[in-house]
C-alpha cells in the first residue's frame, strides 16, 4: 500500500470515527478519573499551601488529554497535526515539588488511556496508585522534620543549646554570628507532636528567641 493510498484511507476514515456513544462514554470515565486524582491530591496533599487551581488543572487535563486521543486515534492526517501543534508550545510554569510532576504524568497518562479505550487499565492504575500514596502518606506521618532558629547572645550558650534537644535527632545546618548575635538553623526530627524541647530551648540563659517551622521535603535518618 502507497503512502497515497494511506491518506486516501484517512480521509474516508475521518467521517466515520469514533461512535457517538463511545466518545460520550470515554469523556465520561474521563471526568470520573479526573476527579478522582483530584480527590487522591486534595487528600494526601503535604506541602504548605493547598493550590486548588492546580487541582481543578489535573482534573480538566485528563479531560483534554483524553479529546485529544479520541481525535488522533481515528485520523492520520489530524495526528500529524496534532503532533505539529503540540511541538510548538512552550510550558515556562517552574514545578516546585516533584509529586505536582507525578500527578500531572498520571493525568496525562489516564487520559491517554482512556481515550484509547483501556478503561480497566486506568482503574487498575488509579488503584495503584492510591495504595501507594496511603502508604507513603501514613510512613510520613509518623515523624515531622521542623527547622529551629535560635538567636543567642554568647558561645557558651551553644553547648546548653545542643544538651536540650537531648535524645532527639538534629542536624546543624546554618550558623550566622553577627557582633551582637549568633543565629542557628538546626533540623530537628519529632517522632510526635511534643514540641517541650522548644520550652527548654527557651528557658535557657543567654537564649532570646526561637522559632520552628516544619519542613515538608524528603527527610533522610
């Protein structure tokens, strides 16, 4: 078969397509699994700041991502093009924490999926992947990293400092002296959410202030 004859088969297969019922059908699994992985985000979300905007973007991206499969999988000529259009566009949005670029992969995946008609596919990876997030999720609940930083006056202060924090496990990651202060940023590893050290910390002599805030990235111990 020539390569004109393959366009010339494209073209009578492009009034032919998918059925209607077919299309209404993936376009609604679509709109299910997208909320879905909506739901699965909203869910085991643990980063600072929710961002619903993205959410609701996952959910219309499995969408689209499934039209767009729908229309390339009937027609030669209108996947070229796709291929064509998609090749020039630019995405300059920075991802911040690398499990916004997982959920994206699977609404992309899903969609593709789903647009080739694979439905129990998407659902058995949709199963998966919520297995995988609810352990993980419940892994990383059962300690909490915080950063601690302490402004003091004197070096002996120091070593009081370190002997409060006790057992717990820490890390020294930053000291700044100025002439009138010395500031640490130390990475304090809590089993619980029994924050007394800090107290201690506090009622130290030479002490003048501390301050935590919970560090949501990979902690290795």
């Amino acid at each position: 078969m020539s390569i004109q004859d393959i366009f010339k088969n494209s073209f009578i297969s492009s009034y032919q397509g998918n059925s209607l019922w077919q299309v209404l059908l993936s376009l609604g699994i679509s709109i299910i699994m997208g909320y879905v992985i909506y739901l699965i985000y909203r869910q085991f979300y643990m980063g600072v700041v929710f961002s619903r905007s993205f959410a609701l973007t996952l959910v219309g991206m499995t969408i689209l991502t499934c039209m767009v499969t729908l229309a390339i999988s009937t027609n030669i000529v209108i996947s070229l093009g796709m291929v064509g259009a998609l090749s020039i566009v630019r995405y300059r949005t920075a991802i911040k924490d690398p499990m916004d670029l997982l959920y994206i992969f699977w609404a992309i995946t899903t969609g593709i999926t789903v647009g080739a008609g694979m439905y129990f596919l998407a659902i058995a990876a949709a199963v998966v992947m919520t297995i995988l997030f609810t352990i993980f999720y419940h892994h990383q609940q059962r300690g909490k990293v915080y950063i601690a930083v302490i402004h003091y006056k004197d070096d002996a202060t120091e070593e009081k400092i370190f002997q409060a924090f006790g057992k717990m496990k820490y890390v020294l990651k930053a000291k700044t002296a100025r002439k009138d202060m010395v500031e640490l940023s130390v990475e304090v590893f809590c089993k619980d959410d029994d924050l007394v050290f800090s107290n201690e910390i506090r009622d130290v002599e030479g002490v003048e202030d501390i301050t935590l805030i919970q560090y949501n990235g990979e902690y290795h111990g």
